[in-house]
C-alpha cells in the first residue's frame, strides 16, 4: 500500500515538473522595438538639422550645452561624431548625441535620452521602470537650448 | 493563562508593528517633500539665469593659446587629485576622470545598526542594516580656444554615485560648491605653471 503510494506520488511529481517545464513563459522579444511611435516620428522629435558645416564647432556646443544642464561627459569620438554624457540630479538622465553630415550645407544632431539607469551604476538596480519615460517636451528644450549656445551666445560668455 | 499571555503578547507585537508601519509612511512622506523630482522634467533641459552664474564658477580663461598644453596640465592635476583617466578626446578638449572611495561614516553605519536591532525586535523578522559604503566621483574638464583674447577656457564638473553595502545606489549628486571650483582652477595655474616651466 505504502509502496504503491510513494510509486503515485513520484508520479505526481513527474507530471508537475514536466507541466512547469511547458509552462515557461518566454520573455517577449519586442523590447528590442519598444517605442509605440513611427520610425519618421521618432526622428523628428530627436533630431534637429543646423545650417552649418562645422562639425566640431556643433560638437563643442553640444558638449557645453550638456554642461550648462548638469551633465558629466561620459565619452567623447570626434571621428564618429558622438557624445555620451549622464545627468545625476534628482533621477539619472543618460544622454547618447550624434552629430552627423546631413549634406553639403547642414549637419544633424541627433540626441537619445534614457532615463532610470546608467551604465556608470554597474550592477546597481534603480529606478528601472515603465514610468520612466522621457517626454518629448525634454527634446524639445534640450534642442532650444543647443540653439543658443550655438548661434546666440559665445560658448565662453555667460549667457545673455 | 499561558494561552492568555501569549495572545496580549501577539497583540502588543501587531500593536508596535502598525505603528512601525505608520512611522514609515509618515518618514517617507517627510522624504518625499524633501527629495527634488525623480522623473524627467522637460524645464531642466532649459537654459536659465541659474545657467550663466553657474557657467562662471565652473569656468576660467587661461593665457594661452596652446589648448594641448592646457589639456596636458588638467590631466596632471586631475591624477595629482586622485582621479584616474577614462576617457581624453583632444580635437574636442575633453578630458574624463573618476575616482572610487569608501563612503563609510561611523555614526551613519551605527545608527543603522541601531535602527536594524530595533526594527528586528519589533516586527520579529530579522532587518538587515543599510548603509552608504562607496562612493564613484566623476569629472569632466572640457577646453575650449578663446580666440579672440588669445586663450583658452577650461570648464570642470563633479558628480558623484554613492553606493550602499547592499550595492544599490543611495544617493547621486552634482559635486561643486564654489570653494572647489576654486581649488581646482588654482591647482591647475599652478600645473600650467610647472609645465611650462620644465619644458
């Protein structure tokens, strides 16, 4: 009787975990393609273009106008045209800024924004959440902002 | 009666336990009211009259025109300070340093051991004691040629992360009072000095 009890209950217990093991969710792929948006719509509202050929001369302004809100440069490639840099006030605010050649005349600078993680925090978790989304309005400021110091004021200057 | 007792003394325990929890809804609420925002907010991208007061601590204009040489200079000073190199970018006068350090402070780990025992013996649950203990200091120097007056700008900036013995972040700041700034830029007058004086 035990016997045949243990025998029942080695059964039940290989029905369970072959059970569980058809049961494993997968984790779904589509994180890669996260943004709801368009491609075209995602550009506009992270790209803007300037009438001038001057790569470095834009690269400065971008480095400056990340300094002016707070940002430490995390790396900088003349080369590739691309500035790394992270904001520490409050929430932790990555910034990725690519400058490139849009065409004979106007070069485009490109910034991404993350927010709630850094890779400067290691293995640390923080703050890493759905709530953490970056609004477009940010972009927007954030492009205001390297106008200025790059056709108003002199990068050196304070600020008028 | 041992029954009796038993269950004044659960009673007493949920009593203090509901207590602890009210104590740390209103701590929390007291911290929330302290803390800045935690989320992205779209004014911080902007450019303010805060902006240029600060640009000028940050910021001094050099006599010369030799942007490497002044390169070379914040670099000595940085290491001088304890900072190790990550990154130097030249053509663009970047230069990006970081140093870690314990953050250990004995009050802070006492009281947290204090509040851990406590915690422990009044919700019977073992609480584990939660304390700064590192901390990564970052630095960007960022040159910039003055043409005009024959020069070149140098702008510093500090941040640091501090880490608990958990390994979670605990805090993450902007460094730089005005003193610093002023330290900085007097050590690197100093280095531009020596440099041009041992060529």
């Amino acid at each position: 009787m035990s016997r045949a009890r243990s025998v029942s209950a080695g059964i039940g217990v290989l029905v369970l975990a072959v059970l569980q093991a058809a049961c494993v969710v997968p984790m779904p792929e589509d994180a890669i393609f996260e943004d709801d948006a368009t491609q075209l719509q995602i550009r506009s509202i992270q790209s803007r273009e300037y009438e001038v050929t001057d790569r470095i001369r834009v690269m400065r302004a971008v480095i400056a106008t990340l300094l002016d809100l707070d940002f430490v440069i995390d790396e900088a490639d003349s080369d590739l045209g691309v500035i790394t840099a992270t904001r520490m006030s409050g929430y932790l605010l990555s910034a990725t800024v690519v400058v490139t050649e849009k065409d004979d005349a106007h070069l485009q600078v490109r910034a991404r924004l993350q927010t709630g993680w850094t890779p400067l925090a290691g293995t640390a978790v923080y703050e890493l959440h759905a709530s953490n989304t970056v609004p477009d309005e940010t972009y927007r400021e954030f492009f205001n902002s390297l106008g200025k110091n790059l056709f108003v004021t002199s990068l050196w200057n304070p600020l008028p | 009666m041992i029954l009796e007792g038993a269950r004044a003394s659960t009673e007493r325990r949920d009593k203090y336990r509901s207590q602890l929890v009210i104590l740390w809804v209103v701590l929390c609420l007291f911290g929330l009211g302290g803390c800045t925002a935690t989320t992205v907010q779209p004014e911080d991208m902007r450019l303010t009259p805060e902006t240029t007061a600060k640009r000028q601590s940050q910021m001094r204009i050099f006599d010369t025109g030799n942007e490497a040489e002044v390169l070379v200079a914040v670099v000595a000073v940085l290491q001088d300070i304890g900072f190790l190199i990550d990154e130097s970018e030249t053509q663009l006068g970047v230069i990006v340093g970081s140093k870690e350090r314990s953050a250990i402070q004995p009050a802070e780990v006492a009281a947290s051991y204090t509040l851990a025992i406590v915690a422990t013996l009044l919700t019977g649950e073992a609480v584990d004691p939660v304390y700064a203990e590192r901390q990564t200091m970052r630095v960007s120097v960022v040159t910039t040629p003055v043409e005009e007056k024959n020069g070149t700008a140098v702008r510093v900036n500090f941040q640091r992360l501090v880490f608990t013995n958990k390994g979670n972040i605990s805090r993450k700041e902007v460094l730089g009072s005005d003193e610093i700034y002023q330290e900085f830029f007097a050590k690197l007058s100093k280095s531009l000095f020596l440099e041009a004086h041992s060529q």
